[in-house]
C-alpha cells in the first residue's frame, strides 16, 4: 500500500478525533473518546510546536493514521503519539515515520511514547524498534450528582478563582514547589510556563484555582475543558506546595473541583494518575471515589537515534 505523508494543520482536528477514536475504542471501549480540543493539543504541542504527519493512501486518499511528535525544549524531551485506523497494519509504519521525523528535528532529545496497556499490537511494535515500558498511568473516573458535592470549609482555608498576572504568577510558583519532587520534573522559567500554560487549547480558565492558608498560597487545582464534549469535568493538574503538605489540603483541594464540576452541570470527573507516584495521590484518589477506567504505558529507549538513524 502506497502512502504519501501530509502535515496535519489545525482545521483537520475532527480528522485527528475520528483516528484517534476508532483506534483507542476498537482497543479498549472503556477508553474515554478524544474530543477536539485535545485533538489541536496533538496538532499544535502540548509545549512547543509539534511535527504532526497524517499517512495518507495514494489511491484513495484516506488518512491512515497519523503521528504526532511533541518536542519540550526545557526539558529536551519528545512525546510521541501514534494511531492507525483499525485493520489497516502500518502501525510498524507509522512508528518508523515517527522516528524519522524526531531524529531530523530532535536527535539529541529523550525520546517518549504512550500506548494504551490494552494495545498488544502497538506495544509489539514498540518493543520491535527496542522501547521498553518505564511508567504506568490510570484514568480514573467517578460518576458526579448533587450528593457528590461536599463542604470544603476549613479554618483559615480558602480557594479563590486564578485572575489576573499576579494570580498566574504566584500559580506557576505553587506548581514548580508542588511538583519538584516529581518523576520528570524540570524547573520551567515563568514567561515559558505561563506562556504554555495560558495558550493550552484544553485550559479552562474559570477552572483554575489557588488555596491559601492563613492568606498564603499553599496549592492549586486546574480544570480543563478535554471531557466537556461529554459534559464531563477533567482536573488537569493539582498540586499542594511542601510546607503545606500532609494538612489534608490535597483532598480539600480535589473536593473543590468535583464541587465545580457538580455545579457545571457535569456528570462525571476524570484525572491521570502515575501509578509510580510517592506523594499518595492515587489513594486519595480512590478516598474520593475514583476508580481506574483505563491505563496507559510510557515506553522509552535511550539509544532510539542510533535505530532512527537506520531506518
């Protein structure tokens, strides 16, 4: 089968949606279904620019799957995704493709894939071009109604809606504390993060939050718009600064946004846990009525150039 490769741009979004979907259903029905916003995330990068290709038949002009390589230059880093639709057997392709493009732009950079756990075709081929599983992670998902909703007061506890530079400012400080620790983690320089953060695609902006104790900034919890083509909620990111931690902010914090999401009408809320997490957010996660409802492996090889380069 002959196949021309296309870059993708942002008005083939719904293009990207329908692969994605038939791909990760066809896998596993329980997947949650890609909307368009997160589908311009893949386009557009998660942090810099991304180099997204469709693999498109000669004949028939019918995407065939696609890819998309996500670079992070703060943290010299690719993210890679690739889809296929179902029975068309060029996942082998499309990942060679992949490769071939992040050595040509990106040769010195880690280099990251995820794949579903479900995905034994897909996980076959990573593993052929020598990648191998570093992390596990769960999408979690609780049903919401009016009883989910749930008294966050607390002395001297406060949550206050993002607004405003100095808000966004002291939000980028809480996230590099809150975070530090974490696997991955790399400091990132205002301007960038807050410049990254406020042009996501995905970024609900009346769904970023601060807590302060006592008056001081002690955490945050960001909402994102990924489910609400669902009429779901989806907490992006939530993260309690070290000095404040262990004082039950963490669940306060997770409270409030099933709270919001209760009152946005929504009927349910979804996170992405790292299994591997030492801070305990996957058991405050179930305390609160979580539970897994798909998983996905991160794969990595540190010698993926040299096989990049023989292709």
């Amino acid at each position: 089968m002959g196949y021309t490769l296309q870059q993708v741009t942002v008005d083939q979004a719904e293009l990207i949606v329908e692969i994605v979907n038939q791909h990760e259903l066809t896998i596993d029905p329980e997947s949650t279904p890609m909307g368009v916003e997160e589908a311009q995330e893949l386009i557009e990068g998660f942090f810099d620019s991304a180099h997204c290709y469709l693999l498109v038949d000669d004949s028939t002009q019918e995407a065939l799957g696609f890819y998309s390589v996500n670079p992070d230059s703060n943290r010299k880093k690719l993210f890679t995704d690739v889809y296929q639709r179902p029975g068309k057997g060029l996942i082998n392709e499309v990942i060679a493709q992949s490769f071939k493009k992040a050595v040509e732009v990106h040769p010195d950079y880690e280099h990251l894939f995820g794949v579903n756990t479900k995905d034994a075709l897909m996980r076959e081929a990573l593993e052929s071009f020598g990648m191998e599983p570093i992390r596990t992670y769960w999408r979690m998902n609780r049903l919401l109604d009016p009883q989910a909703k749930a008294d966050t007061t607390k002395d001297k506890f406060e949550i206050k809606l993002v607004s405003g530079r100095q808000d966004i400012e002291t939000w980028w400080a809480l996230h590099q504390d809150a975070f530090s620790k974490h696997f991955g983690f790399a400091p990132r320089p205002m301007d960038l993060w807050i410049e990254q953060a406020t042009s996501s695609s995905t970024m609900d902006p009346e769904g970023c939050f601060i807590a302060f104790i006592d008056g001081e900034p002690a955490g945050f919890v960001q909402m994102a718009n990924a489910n609400y083509h669902l009429n779901g909620g989806y907490v992006d990111a939530i993260g309690v600064a070290h000095k404040f931690q262990g004082l039950g902010l963490g669940q306060l914090l997770l409270q409030h946004a099933i709270n919001f999401s209760v009152d946005q009408g929504r009927e349910f809320i979804e996170l992405n846990v790292d299994t591997g997490n030492e801070s305990g957010a996957l058991k405050l996660y179930e305390k609160l009525g979580f539970k897994p409802n798909s998983s996905w492996v991160q794969y990595e090889n540190k010698k993926w150039a040299e096989i990049a380069k023989g292709l």
